[in-house]
C-alpha cells in the first residue's frame, strides 16, 4: 500500500503564522542574509527558493517533523507572505527541487547562524531574575552529549557509523553531539556534533570554550581529567564535576564543612614531584534511603571557600545537572516527534537538519523564557509541547498583520 502523505489542513491557520513569527522574531532577516553573504551562500540570481528562504525552510522543518517536506515548505512561504519577508505569491516545488535548494544552502550558514544567535539568554537585571538559573551569585549551566538516529542510506552509515546491537548492528545510524544547557531555561548551546564514533571527551573542547566568567559549570565524571578541568577553568568559569571514586586525591587540608582541599595532576609522575598540580575542593556524600544510589558521591570544585558555597548545598545543587536530561528530551521526543529519525538522506544535509532544529528549540525556549518573565514564573513550570498556547496569549506582541485567507485556531 502506498503511504499516505502526511499534510496539514489546507488555507493558512494562526498557530502557523504564529510559529512562524517565532522564526522571524528570533532570527531576523537581515541577520540571516548577512550571514548568507558572509558564507557566500547568498542567491547569486532570483530562483523560486532563495537562499533566506531556504535558512527559514531548514529551521521551520523542525516544527513540523511530522509532515512531508513539500507541505512544510507550503506552511513557511505562506507564513512567510504573511509576514512580509515575501511579497510572491505562494509556490510550493517539488521535493527534488527542494533538496537541490538545501544542498545549494549547505550546512555552514546555519552552523555559523546557531552559533552566533544561540547564547544563554537567562537574566538577573532591573529586578527581574530568571527563576532556576542561578545558585547564588553564579549562572548554572550543565555539560553532557546525547546521540539522534538519521536516516539509513549508505552515504549517512559511512559518515556517522551505527552503535552495535545484540544481534549485528542496529537500525539506523547516529550522530553524537554534545552541549552546554542553561539550567535555568533547557536552552543548549556551544552545540558541537559528530559521528557516533566520536566521544564526548573529543567534542568537549569546543564548547567548553563557550564558558564564561560567572558560570558555574556541573559535569559528569566522565568528563573528569586534567586537560579538560584546566581548559574549562582557564575560562573564568567555576566548575562542580563529579570524579570517580578511586582517583588519587590526598586531603591536603581538612575544611570545617566536611569537604577538604587536594591537588590534581597531569601525572603520576607530576605527583610524586608535586609539580603542575591545580587547587580543588573535595566534597564527597552518600545518599541515605535512595533506591540504587551508588556507596559514595565525590564532586570536585574550583570554589576552594567553604564560606562562599557549603559542602551540601553545592552536594544538593549538582543534581541540578539532571536538567540536560530533560533538555534533550524536548529536543529529541517532543520536538522532533517520537519514532521520528532525522529525514536528511546525506551527511551535509544531515548536518543543516540538526543544526535547525536545535534553532527551533532555541526559539521555542526564547518565547517560553519571556512568558515565565511576564509570569514571573519559574521556566521549568511551563509544557514545553503545549507553548503555542503561551504564544497566542502573547499575539499582540508580534507584527500585526491580518492573517493571510481565513484564519482558524484549530
């Protein structure tokens, strides 16, 4: 039987516009063309799908995973009509020239527009302050990697590999990425991705290097080693990273909270002779009446003042380092939708799709941050899935233009 192809109702609808408006919002035109001519990606002659268009295209397909990719296209130029980043008349082209539109745009303007767009965006002025972001004077933020399954064509095995199964090897293959997320807002950034060969620690580097003076960065013990700790910290950023429990750490000095100070090195070598060894606060913790909790916690800090941050808050606040896991599953289960893998059949069209949707989740995040600043509400106790909602509550803060044809709120 053939399969059904997956659409929207017909006629241009509010909640599309409003979605749309959501793009445009947040990634402005003029920015997006800049971008496009600083790549040399920019429509060198006028062609139905224009390179800006196509930016939108990548981003707007992430809000609409579920439907075929012509059908996503009638939404956005509809939407985009609507408006007023097009004055043409709506022309939805086929699916090959939709993937000849994408593969002209590639994948680096938009790497280069989540890049510079994406950011933390939690505030703490004016006497607002975004609810969750903060542990005292610091801003939150968590590192950790997750892995997506992409369509399975022999092209996107051979660049990005497959995890093995019990019995061969699994269905589709993957791509690994890794990411800083706000506590605060779940919104990710410093995004880098990779094959699903490639470990976390290698990706680490780059976006450790979105670490800024003022951010108190919680880890893994994965991610624990000399190179990493040193890199991250030589951002000015404070670091709280779980370590594993059979690491050497002598208690150089014993602190009234409990914790105590010690020495990392890059060696064995370099601690015999007491040589290139940091600073660190040892908190270590059990977790009483906890199902399966491990027999021992130990974190390791660059705050070495007990006074500044106390052993059991900062041992209480780590946890916070859960709210990754619920970042990615906006990103991975409610945004892209359930079952769904990414639809891009190569590797650089692979890496468009991923890098738009995670411009999608920023937008999404953005409007709910600013509804939970109206709200003064905590960000964590709006749905993600249902912030259409939150957004039709907030439409006379969009550009008022009557909708395009009639209108419905279904």
């Amino acid at each position: 039987m053939a399969r059904t192809v997956a659409e929207l109702p017909k006629g241009s609808r509010l909640t599309d516009h409003i979605s749309l408006g959501v793009i445009g919002k947040t990634f402005p035109v003029e920015h997006v063309k800049a971008i496009l001519a600083e790549t040399g990606r920019a429509s060198q002659r006028e062609r139905e799908l224009p390179a800006h268009v196509m930016m939108y295209y990548v981003i707007a397909m992430a809000l609409f995973m579920p439907v075929c990719c012509r059908e996503v296209l009638r939404v956005l130029l509809e939407g985009l009509r609507y408006l007023g980043v097009s004055d043409r008349e709506p022309k939805v082209t086929g699916k090959s020239g939709i993937s000849q539109a994408r593969s002209r745009l590639g994948w680096e303007p938009v790497k280069r527009l989540h890049d510079e767009v994406v950011q933390p965006i939690a505030i703490r002025q004016q006497g607002k302050k975004t609810k969750g972001a903060w542990y005292r004077q610091w801003h939150v933020v968590s590192l950790d990697g997750s892995t997506l399954d992409v369509a399975d064509t022999a092209t996107n095995a051979k660049a990005f590999g497959r995890p093995g199964a019990s019995r061969g090897e699994s269905a589709y293959p993957q791509i690994r990425f890794l990411s800083l997320v706000e506590s605060g807002t779940h919104v990710l950034y410093g995004t880098e991705m990779g094959s699903y060969e490639t470990g976390e620690v290698t990706l680490a580097p780059p976006v450790l290097a979105h670490l800024k003076p003022g951010d108190l960065a919680l880890a893994d013990r994965n991610f624990f080693s000399y190179a990493l700790w040193c890199k991250a910290k030589a951002t000015g950023a404070d670091l709280l990273w779980r370590m594993k429990v059979n690491a050497i750490l002598p208690r150089l000095k014993e602190l009234p909270d409990g914790s105590y100070l010690s020495k990392i090195y890059p060696s064995d070598k370099d601690r015999r002779h007491d040589t290139k060894g940091v600073w660190v606060r040892v908190i270590e913790y059990t977790l009483q009446n906890v199902p399966n909790a491990e027999p021992l916690y130990r974190l390791v800090t660059t705050i070495l003042d007990p006074v500044s941050a106390p052993a059991d808050e900062l041992a209480s606040f780590y946890h916070e380092r859960w709210e990754i896991e619920n970042a990615f599953d906006e990103f991975k289960t409610h945004l892209r939708g359930r079952q769904i893998v990414l639809r891009s059949k190569t590797p650089d069209l692979v890496r468009q799709e991923f890098y738009g949707l995670l411009l999608a989740h920023f937008a999404v995040r953005g409007l709910m941050h600013e509804a939970a600043l109206l709200a003064d509400e905590d960000p964590d106790r709006l749905s993600f899935t249902h912030t259409v909602n939150v957004v039709r509550r907030k439409v006379p803060l969009f550009v008022a233009i009557p909708p395009y044809g009639k209108a419905s709120l279904s």
